[in-house]
C-alpha cells in the first residue's frame, strides 16, 4: 500500500487529563507516515506543556500555540498550516484504535476515494457501543452519498469530522474552512462544503474512533452552546437546500431537508 503523508489534527482546549491518552493513541498509530498538528487554543490547565514535551520526544509533533478563539480557529490554523496529501481530526478528549489510520487511509488509496467514512465507538462509562450507517463496500458517486445522507440528516455520523478521512488538496483548492461565526455545527458546515466538490466516497465499516460521551468533551460542549440554534440551523438549512437543488435532489428530499430544522444532533 502506498503511504502517504497524513496530517491529523488536535484541537486542544483545557483537555490536559485527557490529554496523553488521545496523543499516545496517535503517536502509536501503525501507519508511521504522519504529521501530527498539537494546537492549544489558549489553555489555562497544563495542556500546553503536555504538548511541548510531547513535541520534544517525537519529531512528527508540531505545536501551534495560540490565544483562545474556538476550536473553528484552532482546527482552521492546523489546516492552513498541513502539508499531508490526507488530513484526519482528532477531538483531545478521545482517542484512536492503533490501526485508524492505516485503515482510513488503505481505503482512500485503495479505492481513489475523496472522502472515507468511519464506524466509531461510543464510550460512557464503562459501556462501549458501536455506531454508524453505511454498511456498503462500494465507492459511492457524489449523488449516492447524497441520498444516504438523507437517511440521517442530523446524525454524528455525517456531521461531526472525527471519524472521516479527507482530501487536503481538495480543502485547499476550494478553500474550505470551518466557519469561525458558529459555535455549534461548524462541523456539519465544514462537511457540506466538502460534499459539494468530493466525487468519490466510501465506507469502513470497522469502527476505528473512540468518541468518549462526558458532559465535559469537546463535541457535547459545543452542542450544549446553541446561543442562537435556529438562526443556525436556518443558515445550514439554506446551504443544505442549495446542495441539494444543485444535485437535482432537492424535490425529492425535501421533507428530509426539512425534518433537519427539528431534529436533534444524535450520537447513536
């Protein structure tokens, strides 16, 4: 299998007791070909330290230390900065099976894929439960995903960015980035963006990313700050319309794209 450089991403905010946990699982990986972008946005706990050292102890570790802007900005910075053919996200709060990349990235490879969509783990307490949709083999056209995105409009699975695996080349050239004006949903924004340039997707169905469910992580904060969801989620409504109206999808999901102004974000 060929191996191309990966950048994985880390936006770090206040996370230092979780924090070597979700590093060593990266920095374990079986696929060696990373870069691995540490980027602490304006902790006041021990976390950056946590990532000087780390950075000093392996040299794939960069650093980017910055005041605190949200995690859009810091995952914004990280991209501006990624010099891997793929880029992967990593919540600080959660944590990697050791051979994510390396099956993230065989499928893309292996399958000329644009986008790759993982199964993950649900972690609450003791209980692990494994969750997810596609359970096809085959790469999917741009209208395919499309529809099956309909299935769950407002699911983790499609929204949130840490359990997929894109093309850096394509977030560039387009230049897609997570909108820095929300603090709920930047993810999902993020993805529709990229959906609308993507050709080619495709499924693993083994779950690789472990989303530890605590009051306290990085996705369920920012689900719990919807200061304006309506606003929000009718700015979303009138980009997910457009995509879809442009994928000649739009009459035919029409109440699906509707059902998303009422539906709740759901992890499973």
């Amino acid at each position: 299998m060929q191996t191309p450089l990966v950048s994985i991403v880390i936006p770090i905010y206040n996370t230092a007791t979780d924090l070597a946990r979700c590093i060593e699982s990266v920095r374990r990986q079986t696929y060696p070909n990373l870069e691995i972008l540490l980027v602490n946005d304006g902790s006041s706990d021990t976390s950056l330290p946590i990532c000087q050292m780390y950075a000093r102890v392996d040299g794939r570790i960069a650093v980017l230390n910055r005041p605190n802007a949200g995690v859009s900005a810091a995952r914004n910075a990280a991209i501006a900065q990624a010099k891997g053919e793929f880029l992967q996200f990593v919540d600080s709060d959660d944590y990697l099976a050791p051979q994510a990349t390396e099956k993230l990235v065989e499928k893309a490879v292996g399958n000329q894929c644009d986008l790759v969509i993982s199964h993950y783990y649900r972690v609450r307490g003791e209980a692990v439960t494994v969750h997810g949709f596609l359970e096809t083999d085959r790469v999917l056209s741009q209208e395919e995903f499309a529809r099956h995105l309909m299935d769950e409009p407002a699911s983790f699975y499609y929204g949130v960015m840490w359990n997929k695996l894109y093309r850096t080349g394509l977030i560039h050239t387009h230049d897609i980035r997570c909108s820095e004006e929300l603090n709920w949903s930047e993810d999902f924004l993020f993805n529709l963006h990229y959906i609308r340039y993507a050709q080619r997707f495709c499924a693993l169905r083994e779950p690789v990313y472990y989303y530890v469910k605590n009051k306290h992580s990085l996705t369920a904060s920012q689900i719990k700050k919807p200061v304006s969801v309506i606003s929000t989620k009718l700015n979303l409504f009138a980009y997910y319309k457009e995509l879809y109206t442009r994928l000649g999808l739009y009459e035919t999901y029409k109440l699906q794209i509707h059902k998303y102004l009422i539906a709740v974000a759901e992890d499973g």
